[in-house]
C-alpha cells in the first residue's frame, strides 16, 4: 500500500465502524446491512487498506454508488465488482473502517482521488492563510481545497471565494471561521502540509449496479442461446460483428461478449450501460432473428421477464424499438 495514506485520517459526521483490522470484519455483510437495515441506509464510505493498495467504496442510501482505487499507479475510479474482488475472502493483513459522511464530502473525496489538481500561483505561498484566503477571494474561487496535514485529510469548500462549508478529520466546535482557523493553528502541522485544490465540485458519479450489469451480459447470451436453438447458428458471430462494429460508439461494449468471461468490467453509469447494450441488442435481432417466426418483443417479454423491473427501472425498454408489454 502506498505510504502516503497508511496512516490518513478522513473526515467523518459519524463512526458506523472504527479502522479496525480487516480480518475480524465480513465485507460482505457490512454492505448488506448498510443495504437492508433502514437505519443503516445512509451516505458514507468504507476505506479497505490493503498491503497493496488503497480502496474507498463509496454509498449512497446504503447502496454501493462509485469505487477508488490508490495503487503504485496512481488513484483513480475502479468498477465496483472489481474493488470487491480485490478484498481477499480470508485476508490476513489489511485494515478497514465504515463511516457516515454528506454527499459533499464524498464528490470531494471522489474528485480529489480522480481529477487532476489545478495549480497554483508560483509565488503564491499557499500554507501561509494571510496568503492563501486573500488570494482565493481576490479570484472568486468556486470548488474546494484539500488540506493533508498531520495525518488528516481535510475539504474546505469556497463560493465566491469565502469557505462555504467544511470538512475536517479533527473535533472542532464553533463558527465556521472558528474551525478552519483552528485547521490552520501552529500546532496543527499545517505549515508542512499538502494543498491542492479543484475548480468545481460536482456530484458524486453513479456507477451501473453490479447486479445490473450481470443482469444485462445474462440477457446478451440468452438471447443468442435462444436465437441458435431457433436454427439460427451463425448468432454468435453476428453478434460478436455487431459488438465491434458498435465498439467505436459505445466502448463499454467491450466489457461484454457472448459465451466466455468479460475481459474487464465497465466504469459507467446506469444510462449509459442500457445504451450501449440496446443498441447491441437490437443489431443482434435485426440481423439474426427469424422475423417470420417469434416476433421479437415476445422473445424479449421472455428472456427479461423475470428482472423486467430492473430492466424498466434502467430505461432499457425505452431504449429497443419494440413494445415489450
């Protein structure tokens, strides 16, 4: 794990579960609590460390929403399914913790980890406050700055250039300017710490479910199943022509194929998953299906019958062309 967040601190409204070590905690039913108990469906993260990387499992209303991954390549977003995988089921080293936090601290934290930073001024001494808030007002600066310092990572979010809200990894009561000020106090360490800042804060990006996704690669290969048991055999190859032929407009098709395992797992969001695989699907069906036959919205009534209503919630069937009642 990169050493420069092993022993990081981030800021928190509530301790669900404190950092403790992976091993004593089942991943599994953490997330399905977070899931099923009400008073538990809540937005907050769970940050895994890992010997060799860092992960940050981003929720939303006890729901799994995004994923972050810091390696020795970098941090970046990683698929859901696959920031999963990278917990081992029986992990002898690696650490854990669960905790409540606002939806803005969580776009912070998913920006800070998957954005480049912009710079700042050469000459501007950004530890110093006298220099750093004059300088920021005097711009009208709209985003947030992140603070490393002393083992705590801290979000300060500015609107015209005055500090609008902030999140800190310590205790501290008061005004606003009576918290930030006690960020920036001599003990705090800040003067040696790590700035940087982004121009806007946006909201936390929402990853397709997992359960969608297999739920979409499960229909692909149903229909070419009942396309081949219909006598036409040449499915699979038109389906894999369509695939690449759709590649350069959909690319999250590339995480998908028929009859072996998907050679990645996608990075995007609900709508444009259901796109990309509609349009794909519809190419399969007006290439391959036997249109004297079974008409195609009778294949698809039966082939997404049983997860129509995560199909319907996913906009899917306002996506073929077809009138699947």
């Amino acid at each position: 794990m990169p050493s420069i967040v092993a022993g990081l601190r981030f800021p928190h409204s509530r301790v669900l579960l404190p950092r403790t070590r992976l091993a004593y905690v089942h991943l599994h039913n953490l997330l399905t609590d977070a899931k099923r108990d009400r008073s538990a469906r809540l937005s907050g993260y769970v940050a895994i460390w890992l010997p060799e990387e860092f992960l940050v499992l981003y929720l939303q209303h006890g729901e799994i929403v995004n994923a972050t991954v810091l390696d020795t390549r970098g941090s970046r977003p990683i698929a859901i399914s696959s920031a999963l995988e990278r917990v081992p089921a029986e992990p002898e080293y690696g650490e854990i913790c669960f905790h409540e936090a606002e939806d803005d601290q969580l776009a912070a934290m998913f920006i800070a980890q998957t954005a480049q930073p912009d710079p700042w001024p050469k000459e501007l001494k950004v530890r110093d406050p006298a220099a750093l808030f004059p300088f920021l007002m005097s711009t009208m600066f709209d985003g947030f700055v992140e603070v490393i310092s002393d083992g705590t990572v801290n979000y300060l979010v500015f609107r015209a250039g005055a500090v609008d809200r902030a999140f800190l990894s310590f205790k501290a009561s008061g005004s606003i300017v009576e918290r930030v000020a006690k960020l920036f106090a001599p003990e705090s360490g800040v003067d040696g710490g790590n700035f940087r800042r982004w121009p806007a804060l946006v909201e936390l990006p929402l990853q397709a479910p997992p359960a969608l996704i297999q739920a979409y690669r499960d229909l692909s290969n149903a229909l070419i199943k009942r396309l081949v048991a219909s006598g036409r055999d040449a499915a699979p190859a038109i389906a894999e022509q369509a695939r690449q032929n759709l590649l350069k407009t959909h690319p999250d098709l590339d995480c998908f194929s028929i009859g072996k395992k998907a050679p990645r797992e996608p990075i995007a969001d609900t709508a444009r998953i259901t796109s990309a695989v509609a349009s794909w699907l519809k190419e399969i069906i007006f290439a391959a299906a036997d249109h004297t036959g079974t008409p195609p919205e009778t294949i698809l009534k039966d082939l997404t019958w049983e997860r129509r209503h995560m199909f319907q919630s996913a906009g899917f069937y306002e996506k073929i062309p077809w009138k699947v009642m």
